[in-house]
C-alpha cells in the first residue's frame, strides 16, 4: 500500500500542476528563491549586478507564473485585502513581506518584496490586460465593500499583462513590489465565529 500511495503521489501533483491549479501556500514556497533574489538586486550597489539578479530572478518566476495558472487559498494561507490608493489587490496571508532576508556581514539589510495579486475590470484596469481577463463586476464589488485587510477565501486565474516585465507580473524596484496580474474566479469574506 506505502509503495502505491508514494507511486501515486508525485502522478497528483504532476497532473495537478499540468492542469494548472495550485495552493497558494505552494506558489509562495515555490517563488520563495526568486522573492530573495529580487530582494538582493533592490540594494545592489552595482546596477549590471543588479540587473543579473533580478533578470535571473524574473527567469524562475516565468516557469512558476504562467497565464492561466489557478491558484486557490487554503486556511492557511488566505488572500488579505489591500489598503491602496485605489488599486484592486490582494496579499497573501502566509508571505512575510518585509521580512529582512539573511546577509552576509558588512552586507546592507534586505528584505523580501511586497507581494501583491492584482485583478481588473473594465473600469479599473491597466492597458494590456485582455477584456476577457476582467474580473466580473459582482466580485469586484464585494472586494471593495470590504474593510481593509479583510481575509478572503478565492480562487484566482493568473493573467497575461502584455506590459510587464514577465507575461504574467511587474516588479517595482523602487517599493520593492511584486505585482501579479489575475482574475478573481471566486472571492468570499472569512467570517469568524464570535467569541465568547
């Protein structure tokens, strides 16, 4: 049975991946290696330097955010609403932004970028985002009646943005942000139980 179920195993995850449906917590272990290097590049004193990580960084990010790609929140690992200045994004819950990144001594202090999903619909999008990849009206709405910082439970396709610096996502070197382009497929508040 051990030898049918370790047989088994690795075919689930194969076909899930080919299918193209993640958890989010895996998709953040997964970009773990990548997030660091952009980190690194974002205090890179020497701009060719620099440049090299975060192209090297973008490569690893390509093979792990591809268009079409569904990810879907678990209880460990939700979708977190944005307070922005207007924009319509979600972070996850299990990534610890800002977190500082080990350094060697003498080294500047790193720290993990921003990690943002951000959906669009035909009033709130950005040129380069195909109409078919709008968010429906409904979930947007339900997004922004939310309070900031509300935890969501959903599912998210991962879109192509003609525009970025992957076919999937920008980094913002300045803020230090990783902004990935979705749809929201679903999207529901976590409500919790009253305390007592």
């Amino acid at each position: 049975m051990k030898i049918a179920i370790s047989l088994l195993l690795p075919l689930l995850i194969l076909s899930s991946v080919l299918a193209g449906e993640s958890d989010l917590s895996t998709v953040m272990e997964r970009l773990d290696g990548a997030l660091t290097l952009l980190a690194e590049s974002s205090v890179d004193p020497c701009p060719i330097c620099s440049k090299q990580t975060r192209n090297k960084a973008f490569r690893m990010l390509n093979a792990e955010l591809l268009p079409g790609r569904v990810v879907k929140t678990s209880t460990g690992c939700l979708l977190m609403g944005v307070a922005t200045t207007g924009e319509s994004e979600l972070a996850p819950s299990c990534y610890p932004a800002g977190a500082p990144v080990k350094k060697k001594q003498g080294e500047e202090e790193v720290r993990l970028p921003r990690v943002t999903f951000r959906f669009h619909t035909a009033g709130r999008r950005l040129v380069g985002i195909a109409e078919s990849d709008f968010t429906v009206d409904d979930l947007a709405a339900d997004y922004h009646s939310a309070p900031a910082g509300t935890s969501f439970f959903g599912v998210v396709e991962i879109i192509e943005f003609k525009y970025g610096d992957g076919p999937a996502y920008n980094y913002y070197p300045t803020s230090n942000q990783l902004q990935i382009h979705c749809r929201l497929i679903t999207l529901n508040p976590v409500t919790r139980a009253p305390a007592q």
